[in-house]
C-alpha cells in the first residue's frame, strides 16, 4: 500500500499508509489529543474522524476547544438525535431534512396533528435520553439502489425523494446515531454523549413546504438552539428576552412612534413622534455629508424602464420592482416605469449632465432617496424589512488613483457617526473578486489594494471574504453590535467599473482624453427606516436626550401651578426643546408612569413648592429619586445635553 504525507497546520508533515482516518492520525501525535479529538479538517473540508485519507492532505484534528467546529457538530448532531426522539415517540411521523443554522437547527416532519409545546417538552426530555445512552454515530456509503430500497421498506418517500436528487458520481453517505438512521453529508460526533445534554433547547414550531415548495406537502419544522455549554445557552436565551423587551414593533406602540397596516404592506405610516426621531436624524446626517463635501441632490422616483435596461437592473433586478404602465397621449403603445429600487442609474443621470474634468474628481453626491422594492409578505418584518424606505445612498465618482484617499474618508466619516448613535466599535468584511467579474484584473488589483491599504492605515483589524465581492467590484461592509450584543450589516461601500461604462460615464483626464470613472456606491446606515429600527432596540426606547421624539414633560402635581407649567414649557421650547405639558387632573405618580412607559428622558414635576421657588423638580427616566434645581439651571442643562454630537 502506497503511502501518503499529512501536513499539519504547524507545517510538520507525517507520512503513513494511504487509507489511514483521521482518529488514526490524532491517535499518532498524542493520545490526549485522541480522547479529545471531534473531528477533522482535510483539505479545507470538515469530517468525521472516521474518514478516511487516500492521498496527500492538510489535515486539521478538532476538538471542542475549536469554537466553529464544535458548534457545527454539537448542532448538526442534535437535529439527528431531536428526529430520532420523534420516531422513537411517534413511529408513524416521516422525516425529511434537518440542517444546522445560526445559533441552532431544525428538522422538518410530516406529521398529522400538530406538536404542541407539551410536546416540545416531551421531545427535549427524550433527546437527554438518547444522548445519555452515548449510542455510537457510525457511517458507510451505499449505492443509490440499495439506499432507496432501504427507504421505501421504512416508508420514508421523502428520503426516497432526496436520494435521487443526489448526482451521479456524488457519495451517498448513510448515518447511524445508535440504532437510528439517517442520510447526511457529516460530519457528526463520534457518539450522543458528546453533545452537552444542558446546552441545548428547542424553541418553536413553524410550517415549512416540502422543498420551499408551496406546491408541496405542508411539513411542521422544529427549531431548536444549542450552544457548548449551559453558561452560553443560558447567555443567549437571556438576550432574547432583552430582544423581546426592545422588539420596535412594540416600542412603536407604546412610544407612538409609527404603525404598518395591510392597505399599505411593507409601508409605514409615521406618527408625531416617530417623524421627530426620523427628522432628527435626517438633519444630523445632513450636516455631517455637507461637512464631509457631499452635494445633495435628489432625483424622480418613477423612471423609464429604458434606464433600468440600460443600467443592467431590469433583467437582474425585474422581480423585486414595482412597475407602472403608463397610456401616454398619441403614444402606441403603454410606457412601462418603475419605481427605483435603487438610486445609482439616477445618479449617473446627474453626473453626465455637462462634461467632467479631471479636476472635478472625485465629485460626492449624496441623496435621501426614497425607493421601493417587491419583499414576500413572509419576509417582511417591522422596520426591518419594508417596501417602502429611504435609502441614506451616496455615489464617489472618482479617477481609479482617488480609491485609497476616498475609501479612508469614508470610513473616518462612518466612525464618526456610529460613535455619535451609540455604537464604539463596528466590524469590517473586505469582499474580493468572484470568477465571474467585470473589469480588467489590472483594474481589481488596484482597487482591492487601494481599499485595504485605507483600512491599514487607518490601524482597522477587518477579515478578508474571498470571492464575494460584487461583479462590478470589491466591497467593504460594516457590521454593528447592539447593546445585547446582536450583529447588524448596515453600511457598505463598493467600487464599481461596470455601471459607468453602460451608462456613458466619462471624464476628460489630465491627458486630454476620455476615461471612466470609478463610481463608488456608499451607504452608512443602509436605509433610514431599519437603522430606527436597530436604534430604538439598542437603546430599549430610551434614547439619548437629543434623539429622544419627546424630550421633556412638564407635569404638575397641583393645580396651582398650571400656569407655571406652561410657563416652563413656552421657555425650553424657545431654546429648541421638544416640550410638553401634563396639567390633566390626575396624580403625579399616575403622570410618571405614563410618560416613563412612552420613554421620555426627562419629567419635571412641579408643585407648590417650585412655583414659589421658580425650580423644578427633574427625574430622568429609570430614576426613583429627584433633584430640585432653579428653572434657568435646568434649562442650560438640557439645552446642553439636547445638542447634537456634531454641534457641541
């Protein structure tokens, strides 16, 4: 037997007979390493231990220690021991396919009565069972025939169905965790035990399509979340239940501050002190573009299809656009529009008019767009996802030289604004080229160095996504995380060399002739409607006093000082204040709770007391206790804390 050289990740190389398994390998180097070994890593893919090496190989041992690997496993295997718990509780249920997702996994069944969370219950308690048993997870790859003709004998056409979906020359792999089968790709855990029997949970029941298919049988999908240990299951149940606390939805409610009806899907219908927020931060970001020597423009939110085919979007993009038909007078036929789902071909509008010299480069133009786009009514979700939003969208039209310096702008302008709403630290995902790409690779090599010699200098740590970046260019992408500690991507910045050339773009160069220009599309908080969204659950509803809808309550505890309380109102209103007053007939404490549950940061109780005085009594919201300060104290104070980040 011929044999093979394994090389290790610290670059040590062993040599051993071809057919040799990854338990084999562990067990060479230690026998501690072996007892803790999960799983391995050959040639960049993940495998079970039991996997055999038939010729030279990188080869990676895991252990739980191994944060992704572990998780993968733990999850993957807990789908197979959550479908054997069913069967093995109710053997006339089918089985179809159980992946791992984030955080946790599913598995799909056919069943007839629906299960309850009695019986989700049951199904956890079950699971323990089986994983105390340590039945042993084995593996052996059969033909195609022998594989269905097992299927069809246990009555599982789903497993059938599957089985032939598999392409010729392509492994059938079939599990066994203990006595119970399944047919999976792997890896898996060399036993149950070795999933933690306290970190794991299911949560919740939705009907799935057999195969996405609404065509299709209605299965039920289980989900369940699983973690290494119970400190992180217990961690990640109480953030959601944080995130529960600060779903928008709820705090739109409450707060006021919009609502989303069915005669308008996916719109949204802002109230009062919804439109304060949005306003807010419309003017904030509006000064920090001019700052910035943005040029803000705005353009038709109804456009021709010729422009989307012209710009690539009608074919790409047709599904996700609504579209108007238009008889115009004479005209012999309808004309045919569309609202933008985006605002780039409009902006190349702009730039074209009149002729570009290399001397105006790089030219910054920024619009609060308003855009639509077709979403599933399935996968639309409060602010979150909508029809119906505006986009904070810029473009850089810029030589291929200006990339570097314009990249590192941005991201200081980005930086500068995340601190200001609440968020320190952001995370960057450089994507690079795909295979199927635009532009010359001179051209990429440029643009990919310019962009990470930017975050270079700017001493930025980021993680390098290869081949994902767009067609027409590499990106850049942003990811927040909120006060509980969930990621969100919102702003991006792309390098473009597509969209010019289909849309004319050109700019005469310092050596008198035409060239195109990098169009660089950018965008920091993504769209206004989902960064509110993400802003009122980071902030739970309390917003810092200079974004908050409604700022102060003057109430009164006595009606006596009814006028003194207008008086108080009148005068923060004069120094730009969103004030108002409580002087209904009801109690102070009555008065505190309502305007705590609406968020509001600051109450100013007054009485007797402070009228005679001329102060107030100020609680700031999630305080018990009060301070009684002079009314011109108070005011100075809160004008202060009220005043922009950008302004101060």
């Amino acid at each position: 037997m011929a044999d093979i050289t394994i090389t290790l990740p610290d670059g040590n190389q062993r040599v051993y007979p071809a057919g040799v398994t990854c338990a084999a390998v562990a067990e060479d180097i230690s026998k501690s390493l072996a007892k803790k070994a999960i799983s391995c890593t050959i040639n960049g893919e993940h495998r079970d231990l039991s996997r055999v090496i038939e010729a030279d190989a990188d080869v990676a041992i895991h252990t739980m220690q191994d944060e992704a690997q572990a998780l993968e496993l733990i999850r993957h295997d807990c789908a197979h021991i959550m479908a054997r718990a069913v069967q093995e509780l109710w053997p006339d249920v089918k089985v179809t396919i159980g992946p791992v997702i984030d955080n946790g996994f599913y598995y799909d069944f056919d069943r007839q009565e629906p299960f309850s969370s009695e019986d989700l219950t049951e199904i956890e308690k079950k699971m323990r069972e089986i994983i105390n048993k340590r039945d042993p997870v084995t593996t052996e790859i059969w033909d195609r025939d022998r594989a269905i003709k097992f299927y069809e004998a246990n009555k599982e056409p789903y497993k059938v169905e599957l089985v032939g979906m598999i392409p010729e020359g392509q492994d059938i792999r079939m599990y066994w965790h203990g006595h119970w089968q399944d047919l999976c790709r792997g890896p898996h855990l060399a036993h149950t035990g070795q999933v933690p029997a306290d970190s794991f949970k299911l949560m919740s029941v939705a009907g799935a399509y057999w195969r996405g298919d609404s065509n299709n049988q209605m299965l039920q999908r289980i989900y369940g979340v699983a973690f290494k240990n119970k400190e992180d299951l217990r961690a990640y149940l109480h953030m959601l239940e944080e995130a529960e606390k600060r779903d928008h939805r709820k705090l739109g409610k409450s707060m006021d501050l919009f609502h989303l009806q069915e005669e308008a899907p996916g719109m949204v219908f802002w109230h009062p002190n919804g439109w304060a927020v949005y306003r807010v931060l419309e003017d904030y970001m509006r000064r920090r573009l001019t700052d910035a020597d943005y040029k803000e423009i705005k353009t038709p939110q109804v456009v021709d299809r010729k422009l989307w085919e012209a710009s690539g979007h009608w074919d790409k993009y047709r599904e996700n656009m609504f579209i108007t038909e238009i008889d115009e007078e004479h005209a012999n036929e309808k004309r045919v529009n569309a609202l933008k789902p985006m605002n780039c071909p409009c902006h190349v509008q702009i730039y074209n008019q009149g002729l570009k010299s290399y001397r105006d480069l790089p030219l910054r133009l920024a619009e609060f767009g308003s855009c639509h786009r077709y979403e599933s009514s399935g996968s639309m979700h409060g602010l979150m996802r909508v029809r119906g939003f505006t986009q904070d969208d810029a473009h850089i039209f810029c030589t291929e030289d200006q990339i570097e310096t314009e990249t590192g702008r941005f991201i200081g302008l980005l930086s500068r604004i995340y601190k200001d709403l609440g968020f320190e630290t952001f995370e960057i995902k450089l994507s690079t080229r795909p295979e199927v790409r635009v532009g010359s690779d001179e051209i990429w090599d440029k643009a990919e160095a310019a962009l990470t010699r930017a975050i270079d200098n700017l001493g930025l740590p980021y993680e390098v996504d290869p081949g994902e970046g767009a067609f027409y260019g590499p990106k850049l992408d942003f990811k927040l995380t909120d006060a509980i500690g969930r990621e969100w991507q919102c702003g991006t910045f792309q390098a473009d060399f597509n969209l010019p050339e289909r849309l004319g773009a050109e700019y005469i160069g310092e050596d008198g002739h035409k060239h195109r220009p990098v169009m660089m599309h950018r965008a920091i908080l993504g769209s206004f409607e989902r960064f509110l969204g993400i802003l009122i659950e980071n902030y739970s509803g309390k917003f810092p006093l200079w974004l908050a809808p409604r700022q102060v309550v003057v109430a009164s505890i006595v009606s006596d000082a009814d006028n003194y309380v207008l008086e108080v109102v009148e005068k923060l209103k004069s120094f730009g204040l969103r004030a108002e007053a409580d002087i209904r007939n009801e109690k102070i404490n009555y008065k505190v709770r309502e305007h705590s549950v609406g968020k509001v940061p600051v109450i100013l109780a007054i009485g007797k007391k402070e009228v005679e005085d001329r102060t107030v009594s100020l609680r700031r919201l999630g305080e018990k206790s009060s301070d009684v300060i002079g009314l011109d104290e108070t005011v100075e104070l809160l004008v202060k804390e009220a005043t922009p980040p950008d302004l101060r």
